[in-house]
C-alpha cells in the first residue's frame, strides 16, 4: 500500500457565481500540473426556490414572510455547499490523494453595504453568499481555503508561480487540452486558482 507522504497532491478551484460553482481538479507538483476532472456544483435547494436568490426575496417579499423564509433560504445554501463538497472531495479521495487545499474565485471584493441601489445591493450580497458558503463547508471538512477576486486570479497565480499573467493564461488554455472543450473562462480561472494553490 502506498504510503500517505506518495500520494499525489491535489488543489480544487472553484469560479463561484450566484446559485453554482464551476470546480476544476488539479494534480501536482505545481511544475507540472495536469487536470483530473472539471465539474459544475448546484449550490442551492430546488426544493427552496428562494435559495437561489436569498437576497433579492428578502426585497420582494412581505416582512413576515421574509423573516421566515430567508434565513431557510440561507441554511439551505451551508447546507447544499457542505453536501457537493463532500461529494467531490469524496470522488477525489476514492483514490489516494492528498488534498492541500481550495481555492474559490469570486466576483467581486466591493463591500455590498457600500451599495446603495437596493437591488445591486442584493446581487452583491449574493455574490459573497456563496464563495462564503463553500469556504464554511471547507472550514467544517478541515481543508484549507481562500478566496480571491476574479480579477486578480491571473495576476496572482502569475505572481506565486513566477510566470507573467500572460505566459499563465496561455498555459491554463493548454490545460484544457487533457479534458476537451468546451474549456470555458470559468474553467480557466478555476484551474488558475487551483494551480495557485498547488505551488504552496
């Protein structure tokens, strides 16, 4: 049997957008990393519709129903986060692998309550929502976790893997050769991410 220390090392990144999550795969060493798998993670609870958009609910629906309906609408969102963090850390793990970490790109870093158009607000709530979900979900499985912008992705993969933002956007397209198209931007910056973590 293989021992711990000779098990590949993995990193998971994840282009988080409202409702869903884009996870991509990678094996180490961060010098030549490769592409395991890509998934699509559902982040909210069909069966609690307002799940999908907590935020803009809490702004269309009467007080008292908000006041019941949101916070089930917010525990459904740690709820479902923890379930399909388990699930693809559990396909991972169903061979040897050592997990060293997630990486989850979001939106935006703008502070929501810096907003003051009331719907913008939502969506920007929204938009913390769930990175902050999956990055609880990490908390609780005791795997590693950060969270960058989605602007800077590039720049700081660039920077931690001493390459320029250039050269490493030419290399994560060439990544996506192992798993076909399509290999969409949400991909790339996932695996930008992913890679990021992988370098340590």
């Amino acid at each position: 049997m293989a021992s711990k220390d000779k098990s590949p090392q993995v990193a998971i990144g994840f282009r988080v957008k409202t409702g869903r999550a884009t996870a991509v795969v990678m094996a180490g060493p961060a010098s030549a990393p490769r592409v395991l798998s890509r998934k699509s993670l559902q982040l909210w609870d069909p069966a609690i519709p307002e799940s999908y958009q907590p935020y803009h609910a809490e702004l269309e629906l009467p007080p008292a129903e908000s006041a019941r309906v949101v916070p089930a609408a917010l525990k459904a969102v740690e709820r479902v986060a923890l379930s399909a963090l388990r699930e693809l850390v559990g396909e991972i793990q169903s061979a040897p692998a050592s997990i060293l970490g997630i990486s989850l790109v979001a939106g935006s870093a703008t502070d929501p309550e810096s907003i003051r158009n009331p719907h913008m607000r939502a969506h920007a709530r929204e938009g913390r929502l769930f990175p902050h979900a999956l990055a609880v979900a990490a908390k609780t499985m005791r795997i590693h976790a950060v969270t960058i912008v989605e602007s800077e992705v590039f720049t700081s993969a660039a920077a931690r893997l001493g390459k320029t933002p250039d050269a490493l956007k030419l290399a994560v397209t060439g990544l996506g050769r192992s798993v076909g198209k399509p290999w969409s931007a949400e991909e790339k910056a996932a695996a930008a991410a992913a890679w990021m973590t992988l370098s340590g």
